[in-house]
C-alpha cells in the first residue's frame, strides 16, 4: 500500500489482523447468500433484510466490532491478499446505489491522523486469540461502546443521576462530563494531540476515572 494510507496511519497492528481478520471475512462480501436477486433489480427493502448474509460494508464492519471502517478496510484486504494472493491492493471508495465519487468526500492520503510510535506498541500488547475474539463479538460483549461515550449519553439523558460515589463525595453525569471537558482541555493545551499514549498512576479516586 505504498501509495495508500500507512499502518501508522490507520493504527493496526499484526496482532488486530489476527484478532480479527477471520471475523472480518466472514462478515465481508467475500461470503454471500442471497435469495432471489435484490441488488440487480434494486429491491432496497429486500437488501436491507437481507444484509446480514449479504455481507456488510466496510462502515457496517467497524460499527459492529468497534474498529475505525479504515482498520477494518486494511485488515480486510490484507486477509483477501493473504488468501487469495491476488498480488494487489484496491482502494475502495464510498460508493453504493445512486452515488457517485465527489472530490470533497475524499482526504488526501497525506492529510489522514498518523498514530504515534508508542500508540501502535501499545495496540500491539493487545494479541487475542481470534477465536475469543468472534465469540465475544457474536455475544455482543465488543462493540463500538466506549466510557467517553457511555458518559456522554448519561450526561445527556440522566445528568443529574449519580457517576462517581467516593465517601461523601458524589458527582453526577453532568458534572463529570464537565470535568472531563476541562481536563481533555488542559491536555490539548499542553500539546497532546490524538493518538498520543498518556499514562497516568492515582489511587482509587473520583480523579483516576475523570482522567
């Protein structure tokens, strides 16, 4: 992929192909079963229904399992090369019935986030077997799901419910995202930047989770 995005670029590592490469093909539309012939006569509804055995899309992929639809696209074609050995790389745009390419949906190669040297060692320590992996992503225990946006929907549903109980310190969704505002803040201005590693070492404290 030398004219496409880097590793860096996408953040994957050799132990996320392995992870998830085999969960990533069987979602893909590498493995289809259809009835009947929705997609040539643009039978919408039926496509929807039908999604599932299909196959998903890139974007559906990484919604499922918690990935970004650019790791999902890398590893996805790494494991076709790998199985296949087609001996090329295609870069795939955002394309499906009725649309068309357009120069403002698309982002230079050069201008995509590079992850840090210590983000992509830290993603390499993270090696799961692929057969836990498929397990936990059928019984829906991985999804897209993170604290950032459990608080966030708390925070906008619940505000004033409790978040963090600590002795006789209690503070809601609502403060606590505001907390976690400012200190997310802070850090930009002190020049940490996405995909940067930052470690941190606090006792059992309403600061530890806010952090």
């Amino acid at each position: 992929m030398a004219r496409g995005l880097t590793r860096k670029q996408i953040g994957v590592t050799e132990a996320m192909i392995r992870t998830f490469g085999e969960t990533i093909f069987r979602l893909s539309n590498n493995l289809q079963v259809r009835r009947g012939d929705p997609v040539r006569k643009l039978q919408f509804d039926e496509i929807e229904e039908q999604r599932g055995s299909l196959g998903l899309t890139d974007a559906q992929i990484a919604e499922r399992i918690g990935l970004t639809r650019n790791q999902v696209l890398y590893i996805r074609t790494m494991i076709e090369h790998r199985r296949f050995r087609t001996g090329h790389y295609v870069r795939l745009l955002d394309l499906g019935a009725g649309k068309h390419f357009r120069a403002e949906r698309y982002t230079p190669h050069s201008d995509h986030f590079q992850f840090s040297e210590q983000a992509l060692a830290l993603r390499a320590a993270m090696d799961y077997a692929p057969e836990c992996a498929e397990l936990f992503i059928e019984r829906g225990w991985w999804r897209d799901d993170t604290l950032a946006k459990w608080l966030d929907r708390h925070a906008c549903t619940t505000p004033e419910a409790p978040a963090i109980m600590c002795g006789h310190t209690v503070i809601s969704y609502g403060e606590l995202a505001c907390r976690v505002g400012s200190l997310a803040g802070a850090l930009a201005e002190l020049g940490i930047v996405k995909g940067e590693v930052v470690s941190i070492q606090l006792p059992n404290l309403p600061e530890f989770l806010i952090a």
